[in-house]
C-alpha cells in the first residue's frame, strides 16, 4: 500500500459518507500526494481544520482534514437539514454560531468514522481514528495539531465540489501509516 492509495481511499470514504448525510454528491479529483516534513497551511481563505487522532500501539499520531470554511459551514446547514437559502447565507459569513459549530463537531466524527473506515479495508484494522475536534484557521496558518517538525506526514490536496457550490481544495494531512504492517485478509 503507498501513500497514494492511503490518501484517495480515506477522501473518497470522507466523500461518500459526507454526500449521504449533506444529500448533494461531494465530486472529488484525483489527490496530489507528496510527503512534509511539517504541517500543511491552506492559502485561500479561513480553513476548518477537523484534526484527527490515530491511535495505533498505546500511542496517538495525529493529522487534519482542512475544509474552507463556507463547505465546511454548507455541510453543517445540510447536516442540521437547512434550506438552500439558509445555507448560502451562512456561507456568506465569517463567524460560526453555536449550533453551526456543534454541528461542525458532528461532521467532524462523520470524517473521523470514514477514515477508520477506509485503514480497515486497507488493512490497517490495528490503527483506530477518532475525531480530535475541530478549529478555524487563518489563512498561510498551519493546522493546530501535534507533530515534531521533521517527523514525515502524508498530505493530500484534492479539488472538491459539493453539490452546485465551486470547486474548492481540501487537503488532508496524515502520519506515516505506511510503516504501520497490513493483515493478512488485506495482503491477500
């Protein structure tokens, strides 16, 4: 397994699982994959960074999925079954209320679920992801979450459409899983 079938199953296991609940297709592009050696920062725009704890042996490795803030905020409005109208005015604003951002807590386990799910059918049943949360980011600020500079992390940058909204880039940080040893049914 490479980086590259990490990346693109969890995404696409986050996509479908994020299409069901929003009821609107969640279309992904290919991820270009490359190896960091520190946290990703998005460029355009306040991100939502959903941080994500794996834990594998007694130890939690972290990452992040950054959403921009307007998807991030359409998916807590279709999540809590909003209108079309109120949703586009939610996107529209720069601040997140309460209820929004409980919400957003939710979406953020509904990724969290996804991507358990993806490293189980690529055989990483021994590595367990949770939700860690989630937080605002300004734009050219990495992501709050643990990781020692220099220590390898797997990023993926994909092209997302929800529904009838533009096109926007999600990235997704990840440890290096690929260190981690696949089962048997998997290998097969």
């Amino acid at each position: 397994m490479n980086d590259q079938q990490q990346i693109d199953e969890i995404l696409q296991r986050i996509a479908g699982d994020l299409s069901m609940i929003a009821d609107r297709e969640l279309k992904l592009q290919p991820a270009v994959v490359q190896r960091a050696s520190a946290r990703v920062a998005g460029q355009s725009g306040v991100q939502i960074s959903f941080k994500l704890g794996f834990q594998h042996a007694g130890q939690v490795l972290h990452g992040a999925l950054l959403v921009p803030l307007p998807d991030a905020v359409a998916l807590a409005g279709y999540l809590m079954m909003l209108p079309e109208e109120s949703v586009h005015l939610k996107r529209a604003q720069a601040t997140v209320d309460n209820v929004t951002k409980e919400a957003l807590l939710e979406i953020g386990n509904f990724i969290g679920g996804a991507a358990d799910a993806a490293l189980r059918s690529l055989g990483l049943e021994q590595i367990r992801v949770r939700s860690e949360s989630c937080q605002g980011v300004k734009p050219g600020v990495r992501p709050a979450f643990t990781h020692a500079e220099g220590q390898t992390l797997v990023v993926g940058r994909a092209q997302a459409q929800l529904g009838k909204w533009p096109a926007c880039e999600w990235i997704l940080q990840l440890p290096d899983l690929a260190s981690q040893p696949v089962s048997a049914a998997a290998a097969a």
